[in-house]
C-alpha cells in the first residue's frame, strides 16, 4: 500500500472508533443500570411469584371445592336455560298473535256493532207486530202505538 492510501484507511479507523466509543459507553452504562435493577428488584419479583403461586393455590382448591355443587346445580341450570328458551320463542308467537289480533280487531268490533243493530232493529219488529195484533184484535187507535 501506498502512504496516502494507509493515511486514508487510518483516518476512516480513527473516525468510526471515535463514533462507536460513546455509543459502546452509554451501552455499557444501560447494561451496569439494568444489572443494578435486577439485582435490587429479584428478590421482590421471588416474592411477589410465590404470592402469586400461592393464589392460584387457591384458587385451584376453591374451584375444585366448587366443582361437585356446580355439577349438582347443572340440572336446574338447563332446566332455566329451556325456559330462557321457551320465553324466547313464545316472544315471538306473541307478536305473532298480537299482529293477527290487531289485523282482526276491527272485524270484530264491527261484527259487534252489527250484532247490536240488529237488535235494535229486532225491537221495532216485534213493536210493529204489537201494533197489527192491537189492530186485529179491534184495539183502541187512541192509545199510542209504534210504527217505523
């Protein structure tokens, strides 16, 4: 190699040591941070493990205590379910029945109506044959009767 080829390859050396060296202190900084911290907090995070250990203990005795009622309750469960079902379905049979009930309402009441009009007109009917047996019968024309 020529010297100006060295003094090249020298100075590119010199430059990227010159930029890695902080970048290799402030790792070096992070890591003896990180070490410290671990160091101090690993006995809380021993701790705090076996609480937890101890929880889902626990929490494995309860559920298995709780398991035997839950498999005696599971009759009445289903039983529930079914009628959650079945007040699902009649839900819709209701407004089912109260589309059909709103669609023949109006017949009905007017088929009411009808029915008392008839009668009305069944009165005067039955006025009127009053009337031709008073005649028949040589009745008095003084006395009020009841025509149509």
């Amino acid at each position: 190699m020529t010297s100006s080829s060295l003094w090249v390859a020298t100075v590119l050396l010199a430059l990227l040591v010159g930029a890695a060296l902080p970048v290799l202190y402030q790792l070096y900084q992070t890591l003896k941070r990180t070490r410290t911290l671990l160091d101090t907090a690993g006995p809380h995070f021993e701790r705090t493990l076996a609480q937890v250990g101890q929880a889902a203990d626990r929490l494995d005795r309860i559920g298995s205590s709780l398991e035997v009622p839950a498999q005696t309750f599971w009759p009445l469960l289903a039983a529930a379910s079914r009628v959650g079902f079945s007040i699902g379905r009649s839900g819709t049979w209701l407004r089912t029945a109260s589309s059909v009930g709103s669609a023949v309402a109006p017949a009905v009441i007017a088929g009411v109506r009808a029915l008392f009009s008839r009668t009305d007109v069944r009165r005067g009917r039955e006025d009127r044959w009053v009337d031709r047996k008073r005649s028949a019968n040589g009745a008095d024309e003084s006395q009020p009767h009841f025509t149509e």
